[in-house]
C-alpha cells in the first residue's frame, strides 16, 4: 500500500490504472464520508505483519489522506498460523 500511494502522490501510472479511483475515494474521506466496510486483514499471530485480504482501495485512499483519515479505521483481523 505505501509503493502504491507514492506512486499515486507522483503520478506514476502501474499497468495502465487509473489513480481516479484511488483520489475519489480520498476525496470523500476528506469531506467526512467515511461510511465505507470495514478492511479484512489477515496475519499468522498477534505479533505478526497483516496482509490485506479486502479493501485495498479504501486502505490506499486512506493513506493518500494521511493526517485527514479518521482515527479509528473499521478492519475486520483474521489470525491464523495455516
């Protein structure tokens, strides 16, 4: 997620996507909308990394409003060691 909002913030197109997905999504966090589902992580143990399973868009968007992000993000965490 940090590769791809660098890449948003310098206008580097990957595989011909378009950003505008990314920045309406970001836009709508800044004007307060932030009625979205909640993110599914997954990770081995509580001390693990987690990998996004769902909600790549949204955890993008709100890394592209940094600071203008909520403070409690809805996630829904999976832990398991298989």
């Amino acid at each position: 997620m940090k590769d791809a909002v660098k890449n948003i913030q310098r206008g580097k197109v990957v595989s011909g996507v378009s950003h505008e997905r990314f920045l309406q999504v970001a836009k709508k966090i800044r004007q307060g909308d932030h009625s979205f589902e909640p993110i599914i992580l997954w990770g081995h143990d509580e001390s693990s990394p987690l990998t996004i399973l769902e909600g790549h868009l949204r955890a993008t968007a709100f890394g592209l409003v940094a600071d203008e992000a909520p403070e409690v993000i809805p996630a829904i965490v999976g832990l398991s060691s298989r």
